[in-house]
C-alpha cells in the first residue's frame, strides 16, 4: 500500500497555574492544559496520527502516564519519536490537518505562526500543515481544549523490507529499551533505572 492515512484526537482541561502549550508555542492565557506531560493537545493529537498511520500504537505504547520521566515533558519529544516511527516503517508525511476545538484563547490571530511552528517540528513545508480552530458552541466543553489530527502519508523510495519498530518488537520490555536509547541519544532524556528483582522469576511456578 502506497498511501496510508492517520487519525489522531486528544483532549485536556485547563488548569490554573500552569503555561499554555499549544502547537510547540506558549501562549498567553491565564490557564494552561492540565496533563503529565506539556498538555499541548496539538501535538498530541497529531503523534497519535502519525503512530496510527502505520499502525505503532498510540502515544500511551511509549510513554506511560505513570512514568515520571515525562512529567511536564515537552510534547515535541514525543512527536519526534512517532516522525521516527514513521521513517523506520518507510512513510514520509504528504500533509497534516488539524482541527482545535476550544472557546479561548483565539487561535486565528496566531494560526500563521502556530502553523510555521509545527511545519518546522515535522520538517514539512508549511503549505502542507493546516492549523484551523472551531469554538465548542452548545457542547458544554468551554473549560476543554480538544484537537483532531488527520495525516497522510506515503511510501518511500527504497522502502520495501522497512518496518516500524514497534513491528519488530516482541515484548513491552523490549519497546522500552529502545524509547530508552533514542531519547537519551536524541534529547539526553535520563533512561529509567530498573532495580533487578530479588527473586529468579524462572522458578517461580
């Protein structure tokens, strides 16, 4: 299959307190998106698409909730691991749409920028990122910010036999170690300490 298409939907509440990210950008508001990580829904919403493109998963696959290491963690990182995840499996993007859906702040102001931004995280020219931004009228949500992503992408040339690594991984321990080696390579994200059990699991019955 030449093509293949994402779909990606991510929703935070605001918070008081904390910074407004969106779209890799911090905003000016009085509240921020409640979350473990950054909250940027944007971002969220399109790693989940690009994972979901080639079938690795969703954010969640590599980067549990509970995992302290991505407290308050910029969501570019995990853009940069599903762009990865993309190229492993032998996509490129064509393009990227997006739709947020919050009563304020007013996205059309900064939606230029914004846009620039996120073409510059995915290395795509900008023409090929859409940034657009609905207010929730009637849904009951106006304490939300929600964003849905939908991405195309197709083969590479010179791609036939890649495959995402997701794909060749057996086991969740596995799929651990290698975000471990890439984030402490690419970002110098410290890799998780693993305290060896005192007990030889092989003779547990």
């Amino acid at each position: 299959m030449n093509t293949r298409i994402g779909i990606g939907w991510d929703s935070h509440a605001f918070k008081a307190g904390i910074p407004l990210r969106i779209g890799g950008m911090t905003l000016d508001h009085p509240e921020g998106l409640a979350g473990h990580s950054d909250g940027d829904v944007l971002l969220h919403a399109i790693t989940d698409a690009l994972l979901g493109a080639v079938g690795a998963g969703d954010i969640g696959s590599f980067f549990p909730p509970g995992d302290p290491r991505w407290k308050d963690a910029d969501s570019s990182i995990f853009l940069n691991l599903a762009l990865e995840e993309l190229r492993h499996a032998g996509y490129s993007i064509v393009n990227v749409d997006t739709t947020l859906v919050l009563a304020a702040p007013k996205i059309s102001p900064i939606a230029g920028e914004m846009r620039s931004r996120v073409a510059d995280l995915l290395n795509l020219p900008i023409d090929r990122v859409s940034i657009k931004a609905k207010t929730p009228e009637g849904l009951g949500v106006d304490h939300v910010a929600q964003c849905h992503a939908v991405v195309l992408v197709e083969r590479s040339e010179d791609s036939e036999g890649l495959k995402a690594i997701s794909e060749v991984i057996e086991t969740q321990r596995q799929l651990e170690d290698v975000v471990d080696d890439l984030l402490s390579s690419v970002h110098g994200v410290p890799k998780r300490r693993v305290t060896p059990s005192v007990y030889d699991t092989e003779d547990i019955t």
